[in-house]
C-alpha cells in the first residue's frame, strides 16, 4: 500500500514535467535501452488441432528532460498472451528519475509488477546505476561501430507485496530487499540489431537467487516493422517462475525521433 | 552567420562543426578521423545512447554550451543532429 502512493505520487509529480518536450517510444520492453530498441512483438502460434496462442511483448515510454543533465521516465509493459501460463506473464509500470553523475548515470525507479491473473502484486523502490562509457572495455562503445558492445548495472530495491494468493505467499516476504546485477550486449550490422540482457537477482524468500535471460534478432523491414526472432529463459519477479521460449513474429518499433 | 556561446565567444557554424567533430572522434578511439563527417551517426560509430551522455563535459568546456541530456539521448542521432543542437543553444552575435 506504502508502495503504491509512492507510485501515486510520482505519477503525478510526473505530469507536469512530461508535459514538457516528452518523447513516446515503443519497443519490446523498458528493462534497458536495448531492450527498448527491439521491437515490441505480437506472435501468433498455430498448432493442429489446437486453439490459436499468441505471446505479446511491449512496452511504451514517456521521456522528458529534468533541468540539464537528467530526465524522467514514465512507462508501461506487457510480457502476456496466451501461449504464456498466467503466472509467467508480467505486466508492469515505471516511474523512473535519472541523473548524470560523472562518470555514472544513477537511475531511482519505482516499479509496480504483477503477474497476469493480479494475484502476485509488488511495488518496488530500487536504485540502479552504470558508468557512462568505457571505451577500453567496450561499455557503450563498439569501436567504430563493429563488434559487440555492453553495459553493465547494478542496484539495490526495496518493496512491498501489495497483493498476493496463498501459494505465492513466500515468494518474498512484505518489506523485501533486493540486490540485483544486469548486463545487456548489443550487436548491429547492415540495419539488423541482435541485443542479449541477462538480469541476476539475490533476493529474500523462497524467490533466492535468481536468473533471467532474453534475448532477440530484429531485421528491419520497413515502417517500423521488423522480423523479429527472441527468446528467453529463466526466473525473473513478480513470480520467479522458470520457463523458456523461442518465437519468430512481426515487430514494431517506434523511436521518437 | 556568426552566434555567441555562454562565455560570450564568437562562432560560425563551420567552427561549430570542426569543433564537433573533433570532440567526437576523441570519444571515438580507433575510428579513422576521416570516417566522422556531420552525417555520421552515432549508431554507425558504435555508441550507445548512455555513451552519447560524454558529450555533455567537452561541449560544455570547449563550447561553452550545457546540452541537455535526455535530448542527447532521444533526439541526436548524428554528428550533424548534435552540431545543431549547439548552433540552436548559441545566441546570435
């Protein structure tokens, strides 16, 4: 509840600034920027004798700047459909402030997550940071644009389990601490994008340590469209349900330019 | 043409553009100086748009102009994007 009017509350201190210069964009999901920058996915799943599954992953963002060196971020994501079981499905929403601290960017996000049926929900108040750029060890930087290039984050959260079923009771318990670690690497060439985020967890409760990998291959073709192969596998919040899943489908990106 | 940085200094647009592409290639290493012109962009050079955020100290110390950073981030996408976006700061002379 705590969490909630947090999140309440940053939403609407929010508005007034995204009323100013704000910039959409859609993409596959807003865990890290090039996860933003894969298209957002609706795949169709045809099987004989079998009803018709679909798998959806999006996400949509609302940037502006706060004064000279930061900004804010509001948004929203769907990783659902229904080749996905309900408790592997996330939905979430973000309320995110970054500012430049050289040679770091330090991000404070409040996050709300939720599983698809809404039976496991969580808000969460984490900070996050990753240095700027370090040629040498490629973070942010491809040398001359070949090649692959990463960039590490870490952070630390807090949160509340604003809602939850019995049988998802002790996944983490209210008033939870979370240290986490993420690595996303990215790789272009002749217009395609391929982009691997890997996020590790150390959390309380019977989540423990946890793992989640994605992945994904976009081709442009045209409009914003692409041909998108993704896939992923592991555990990751509000459930920390293990899964894997491949999938080819039609991507859509908007960038806001 | 001429403008005026924060500090009072007078610039053409070519200065700008010179000074810009020189700031972008020392963030460049091991990218040929001839391969930075005003229509390269910084997907081509390899940044990724975090990495365009080390723009804002050199711009501000040799062009005296303090770039706002979710713009840097969203909406320059080339050398040339971020040339006008420091012509754009400057007032005119």
């Amino acid at each position: 509840m705590r969490t909630a009017l947090l999140v309440l509350l940053a939403i609407a201190g929010a508005a007034p600034v995204l009323a100013q210069a704000p910039t959409v964009r859609i993409g596959h999901s807003y865990t890290s920027e090039r996860a933003l920058g894969q298209p957002a996915t609706f795949v169709l799943v045809a099987e004989q004798d079998r009803p018709l599954l679909t798998t959806l992953d999006a996400a949509v963002v609302v940037r502006a700047p706060i004064g000279r060196v930061g900004g804010l971020t509001l948004g929203a994501r769907a990783a659902a459909g229904s080749a996905r079981a309900s408790e592997k499905r996330v939905f979430g929403a973000l309320v995110r402030y970054w500012r430049v601290v050289n040679p770091a960017v330090v991000s404070l996000d409040v996050d709300y997550e939720a599983d698809g049926g809404l039976d496991v929900q969580k808000g969460v108040l984490s900070l996050q940071v990753t240095p700027i750029g370090v040629p040498s060890l490629r973070i942010g930087y491809a040398r001359g644009g070949a090649g692959v290039s990463w960039r590490p984050w870490l952070g630390i959260g807090y949160g509340n389990v604003l809602s939850a079923d019995a049988s998802a009771a002790g996944i983490e318990p209210d008033g939870f601490v979370r240290v986490f670690g993420r690595a996303e690497l990215g790789y272009r060439r002749a217009g395609a994008a391929a982009t691997l985020e890997a996020t590790g967890w150390l959390a309380q409760g019977s989540a423990g340590s946890a793992g989640y990998l994605k992945g994904a291959l976009s081709v442009p073709i045209g409009s914003g469209f692409s041909i998108v192969a993704s896939g992923e596998a592991g555990r990751q919040p509000p459930r920390f349900v293990g899964g894997r899943r491949l999938g080819v489908g039609l991507g859509y990106s908007l960038r806001g330019e | 043409m001429r403008r005026k940085d924060d500090e009072g200094k007078e610039w053409t647009v070519d200065e700008v553009t010179a000074e810009v592409i020189a700031i972008v290639r020392e963030l460049s290493p091991g990218v040929g100086s001839a391969a930075t012109t005003a229509r390269t962009t910084f997907a081509k050079l390899g940044w990724d748009s975090w990495y365009r955020l080390r723009l804002l100290k050199p711009v501000r110390k040799r062009l005296h102009e303090r770039l706002p950073a979710q713009i840097v981030m969203d909406k320059v996408r080339s050398v040339g994007d971020l040339r006008d976006l420091v012509w754009a700061l400057m007032e005119d002379a």
